[in-house]
C-alpha cells in the first residue's frame, strides 16, 4: 500500500483509533491509581582490607576486596544477614519474603554495596536498609575474622550512606504508565484498521476497481438513502446530484463502442441489489430527455424489475415475442412525453438463458437496433446465471454496475471473466453508491459533474461534447 492508502485508512477508522487509545489511557490510568505505591530507600556500605606496609600490600588488598564485593552483595539475601534484621524490626514476614523486597548491588570496579529496599511504607523501607546494612557488617566481620581470640578480620564493613525516608513513590510511575497506555493503545488501533482493511475484499473507490481491470470507468452515482422510494430520480428530482450524475453518464455514454456501428447496451452486474435496474430505468430517461430515441428492455427474465419502476403493465412483453405470441409493436409502451419506450418482460419462462441465446433474439436485436438510437437491455446479474453474458455477447457491448461497498473484488473478477469467457465485449463500468463524505467520498470532478442544472440543450453543445469527450479520454476509453 502507498502513502495515500494509509492515509485514507487513518481517515476511515479515526474513531476507532481514537476509541482504543483513550481505552488504552484510560486501562493505565486505572491500573496506576489501584496500585498500593512503593518507595524505595538505599544505603551504601564501604568495604575495605586492613592496609599493609608495601605497594604491592595495597594492590592485593584492592584486588581481594572488590572480588569480596560481589560475594557480600550476594550475602545480602541469605537467612544469615536477613533473620537478625526480622527479629530487631519485628517483622512478620519470613526471610524468603523480606529478600524479594531488598536488591544488593555493586557498581562496577568499585568497593561500594548499595542495598535498596522496596515497600508500601517509606519509613519502614529506611529502617530494613539500615538494619540490613548493620546485619551484613556483622556476619562478614564473623566470617572473615580468624580462629584466634585476639585475630582481627582482615576485611572492614562501613556503613558510609544511611538510607533516608524517601518522599515519593517509585512506582507506580503514573505518567510512564500512561504514556505507555497511550502508544499500546494507538499502536492496537491502526493495527486493527489496517488489518480490517486488508481484510475487506470490497471496493470502496476508483482505485480498487483500477486495480482488478483496465476497463473504463464511465460513471458514478452517489449513494442515495432514499433511492428506493424514488428509484426514477432523473424524473421525480432532476435538479439532485444523483440525476445529474446519470445525465453525465449520458455523456460519457455517447462516445462509447463508436466503431461498433448499433448503440445498444446491456446492463448488468456481477450479483444482484447493485442498482442496475434503476441505472438502466435513469439512463434511460436522460437519454430521452436529451432527444434520443429510447428503448428500455427488461431483459431480467427472472425477476424483471422495469415494469414496477416505470409503473407500466408487465404481463405481457419480450418473452411473448420471442415465441411468437404477439408482435413486437403490440408490446413495446410508450412512457412519458419524451422518446421513451419501454419493453416489459413478459411472463416469466422456464428457460430465461434458451430464450435470450436463441436466433429469434438475435434478429430481435437486429430489429430494435434499427428502430431505436439507443436500446439499453436490463439484465440479470452475471455470477449467479449465464442471462446476461448470453445476451451482451448478440447485442456487442455490457455495461457492469458496480456497488461500492457491497460488491466484493473477486465478484466483479469472476462477472469481468463470465463475459470474457463467452467473447462479449465489456463497453464500460458505472460505480454506483458511492458515498458523499468520508476518505472514499465521491469525487465529482472525476465525471464531470457540476453542481448546477445542466439543460437538455446545453448537453448538446459542441463545448459540451469536447468536455465529455476528453473526459472519456481520460478515463481510459478508446474513441
């Protein structure tokens, strides 16, 4: 992923990161305020030879003591040293308990023991380490002394720093505690946006579908929460964003497949509730409005969804002329007061795929497409049926809808390879659903789209033709 991905990620799932960093304060804060406080208190013993008469005396001297250190520091946390300490303090604890609480250290080339003592109470902590001290002055002098009465041990304990009642705590260390609370807690959550997006297979943006194909992307329709009680939104709100984005893929639409001789388009998906049919039903209707003449077909002969839209009679339509039970006139539904017809599906059939592969279909198409401008044919989805593959291969062209953030990648792979699969060429892919705020808002500029109304005569101004043109160009389509 680049720079920009991250970026998007961090924008996407602020709130997340943002929730477990506070979780993350606020679990150190917690854990910080319940702890009973430790103070620690530190005192330092000397440790020296009886000096001798020569040079060579005091070097020994040195090299014998500071190899004593260390053993004296480990001296420190055996029942000899720490049960004298229990008994003068009273303690109730056992020597094994009382050592957890006391570290003897000996800094490096050096004849120094430094005995620090940890516990929830400063003054008792001062007075183990003195105690402590004195004890181990005493049982060195005892081991190292000799046999004879009148002998004096060769090695001297002093009790050279007393350990003073410290005035704050050692731990817990609140602002340690919470800073690393802080980053534990911002490092989990980028952690889990990042992992979440990895994880999600869907496409959200432009960028996801440029990474699976190199088709064109030729439009892009907002998301529209009311979208299903006006599914006709070119006609009941043309002045809305999301018709303006149809009549911009109206635009595009027009410099599609121009090598190919007919304008017809089938429009698919690759599973269903992506909003093809309503893209086919609006596209439609910007057509017409624009002065082109319209056929919409429903060509979904499964769960045909045009009739419904356009609050037209379906009980009878292409499926009874392509067996030969009406005529192609007798059927087709003038809609509206533009060029708009309407080509209902008639009673569903027992074998959709037979009946759209058929010759008769391919000589219906023949048909509409000299009649008619443009013939745009609402078809199934392609993964779960071969319909609309069938199809896009007898009209020449597929248009596939695309829902961001319900289509996942490896559907919109497999619906691109069913239509490879039978030789049907893949005209274009509209994004539908698209949000309008957030990291993967909608960008408008990428379509063309402006915020004023665009008249039907505008469109069809030669300015406006150069614009849509280069547009296309852009996005990647060849004219």
């Amino acid at each position: 992923m680049e720079l920009r991905d991250y970026i998007r990620i961090l924008r996407k799932s602020w709130i997340l990161i943002v929730l477990l960093t506070l979780v993350g304060v606020g679990a150190a804060a917690t854990v910080s305020l319940i702890q009973t406080p430790k103070y620690s208190a530190t005192s330092k013993v000397f440790v020296s030879t009886q000096p001798g008469g020569s040079v060579s005396d005091l070097a020994q001297g040195n090299s014998f003591t500071v190899q004593r250190v260390n053993t004296y520091s480990d001296l420190v946390a055996t029942p000899i040293v720490l049960l004298p300490v229990i008994a003068e303090l009273g303690l109730e604890i056992s020597e094994g308990q009382l050592g957890e609480a006391i570290t003897a250290s000996a800094p490096l080339n050096t004849s120094i023991i430094e005995i620090a003592v940890t516990n929830s109470d400063p003054v008792l902590a001062a007075d183990i380490a003195n105690a402590t001290s004195q004890s181990l002055t005493n049982v060195v002098d005892q081991i190292e002394k000799p046999l004879e009465d009148d002998a004096v041990s060769p090695v001297k304990l002093t009790l050279v720093q007393q350990a003073t009642v410290p005035a704050l705590p050692v731990s817990p260390n609140v602002p340690l505690n919470i800073a690393l609370g802080l980053l534990v807690g911002l490092a989990l959550g980028v952690g889990l946006a990042v992992l979440r997006e990895v994880l999600d297979t869907r496409i959200r943006n432009e960028r996801d579908v440029e990474a699976i194909t190199d088709t064109a992307i030729i439009g892009g329709i907002v998301y529209d929460p009311k979208a299903k009680d006006r599914p006709l939104i070119v006609h009941d709100d043309p002045r809305s964003p999301r018709s303006e984005s149809f009549r911009t893929l109206r635009t595009n639409l027009q410099f599609l497949d121009v090598g190919r001789g007919g304008h017809s388009f089938v429009i698919t998906s690759s599973v269903q509730s992506e909003g093809k049919s309503t893209t086919a039903a609006n596209l439609a209707i910007a057509l017409a409005d624009s002065g082109t003449k319209v056929l919409l077909v429903d060509a979904d002969l499964r769960r045909p969804k045009v009739d419904a839209y356009m609050g037209l009679e379906g009980a009878v339509g292409i499926t009874d002329v392509l067996i030969g039970r009406a005529e192609l006139a007798d059927v087709v539904q003038p809609w509206g007061r533009s060029r708009l017809s309407v080509l209902p599906a008639g009673k569903i059939p027992p074998n959709p795929s037979e009946l759209l592969g058929s010759a008769t279909m391919a000589r219906l198409i023949s048909t509409l497409d000299a009649q008619y401008d443009v013939v745009i044919f609402d078809a199934p989805p392609l993964l779960p049926v071969t319909d609309a593959a069938i199809l896009a291969k007898l009209v020449g062209g597929a248009i596939v809808v695309v829902a961001a953030g319900r289509t996942h990648k490896n559907q919109l792979t497999g619906a691109l390879a069913a239509l490879e699969t039978v030789g049907a060429g893949v005209s274009g892919l509209v994004l539908t659903m698209l949000p309008t705020k957030g990291p993967d808002a909608y960008g408008y500029g990428n379509y063309g789209y402006g915020y004023g109304y665009l008249d039907d005569s505008v469109d069809a101004t030669t300015t406006t033709r150069k614009v849509a043109k280069a547009r296309v160009r852009r996005a990647g389509v060849k004219l």
